[in-house]
C-alpha cells in the first residue's frame, strides 16, 4: 500500500504543472489526500471492517469533496485533478494510469446487488462533470469528453462526447493526405484543431483544400502542356500563406477603399480637370 501511495504521489509531478514539491502536494493537493484515505479505507474493508471503512471514506469526503467508496477498487497512479463533486461508486474498478477531473460520477443504475458500477481500463481520461453510468467497460486508452454522459461501453483508444455520449469518429480517408499535402505547400495547418472532432468549421476548410487539390492537380497538367508547347512562361512556386488577423485584413481593405477614393477627388479638383471641362 505505501508504494501505491508513493507512485499516487509521484505522478502528480507529471500531470499536474503546478505541482512544485512533496510537502506542497502532501498539505494542499485534496485528490492525493482522498487517494491515500481511500488506499487505507479500502485495505480495511477488504479485512472486514466495513464500518471503519465507511466512516473513514466519510471523513476524506468531508475534508476533499471526493466521495469514493471503500469496495471501489482503483488501480495505481491515479491522478485527480481538482477532485470536487467525485463520486465513485461501490463496485467501481478503475485500472492504472487514470485520470479523472472535478464533477466525475461513477455511477450505477440500478438498485440490485452485484455489479453495477463502471469499469475502467487503463490509461483514461474523464474529463471535468462527466458521468459514467452503469455496469459498463470503458476500454483502454479511451477520452471520455467533459460533462459527457456515457451509458454503454466505449471501445479502446475512442473519444466520447455529448449527451448521451457518443464516439467521435475520425475518417481516415485517402482525401486526408492530399489535404496534408496542400495545406504544407499553403503554410498551413488544417490539422491543428481538428484531430478527433467533427468540427464543421475544420470540415469546411477541408472541403476548400480539397478543391484546391483539384485545382492544383489542373494547373500542373495546363503547365505541363505549354512547356510542351514552347511556352516560356514563368512558373512560380506557391507562397506560403502569412499569418494575418481577420480584422487586419478588414481594416487593410478598408484602408485601400479610403486611398483610392482620395485618389479619384484629386483627379477630380486638379486644375487640369478644370482645364478641359472648360
């Protein structure tokens, strides 16, 4: 128990960043305090002192906001950020190398006896007031998205958002290379934002960057052409894009509208306007 304890510890060094030094993280950190009372609780419900066990697990909620409860079996280096409002539920199993944020349930859905809690695998992420419902297998490797509600099995490696949560499905498409291959020659990078969900601003700048492939794929076969033909014409490489603020560009327009309109008033009142209207 006090190596699990050291390890729950130790990996708050490396997932949280405000983490500066043990004693900080001992006094102040109310996940690890729930994660040590819960190791403790947990050994003596499991040696049949299931009161004390109880009234322990009460205590740690009292003092963190984190209600775990003493059957829930939790894997090693667990990590809880923030920690308020978690509840872990009875017959709740959480595998190594988790994660869960502040507001998390762990929930069950029926009154029975028996299994009625969540499994977790290892290596998750729940992000912050997701609730996880039922007697279900979130798989290995899973993101579940925050304020997510999730009421059947996620398989390994997904992403679940939404209510109620439903797996972002990432299309790996032929399409997705070329549209690679164009935003590098552009300077851009569509990808940024848009890796696992359906952004439908992302979608749209993929259907441009599509279009521009086919666009590309055109000239080339035009240039090709005059080149046969004697052209001397010459063909430039694509620039990349710089980065420019939307309002700069606005006011860059706009900028150039007030010049040309000075511009046309000049020729208007210059003498030799006058001259010839006369």
């Amino acid at each position: 128990m006090l190596a699990s304890i050291k390890e729950d510890i130790a990996v708050v060094f490396e997932r949280d960043p405000a983490a500066r030094h043990t004693l900080e993280i001992l006094t102040t950190s109310p996940g690890v305090h729930a994660i040590i009372f819960h190791r403790i609780s947990h050994a003596l419900s499991n040696k049949g002192f299931k009161w004390l066990a109880r009234i322990l697990s009460n205590v740690a909620r009292l003092f963190t906001g984190i209600e775990i409860h003493p059957g829930a079996k939790i894997g090693r280096r667990f990590f809880i950020d923030h920690g308020m409002g978690i509840v872990i539920g009875e017959t709740a199993e959480i595998g190594d190398d988790c994660s869960i944020y502040h507001g998390v349930t762990l929930g069950g859905t029926s009154w029975n006896p028996g299994k009625r809690h969540p499994t977790l695998g290892n290596n998750i992420v729940v992000g912050a007031g997701a609730k996880i419902l039922g007697p279900i297998k979130i798989n290995d490797g899973a993101r579940i998205g925050s304020n997510a509600v999730v009421v059947k099995e996620v398989p390994a490696n997904a992403t679940v958002i939404g209510v109620p949560g439903r797996e972002v499905i990432r299309r790996e498409d032929e399409g997705e290379a070329q549209r690679a291959e164009v935003a590098s020659k552009m300077g851009f990078d569509a990808y940024g934002a848009t890796q696992d969900m359906p952004d439908p601003v992302a979608n749209a700048v993929n259907r441009m960057l599509d279009h521009i492939h086919k666009m590309d794929e055109r000239m080339d076969t035009m240039c090709t052409q005059l080149r046969h033909l004697g052209s001397d014409f010459d063909f430039e490489p694509f620039q990349g894009l710089k980065d420019v603020e939307l309002d700069g560009c606005g006011q860059e327009e706009k900028r150039s509208q007030k010049e040309a309109k000075e511009k046309a008033e000049l020729v208007e009142d210059s003498p030799e306007k006058e001259k010839t209207d006369s």
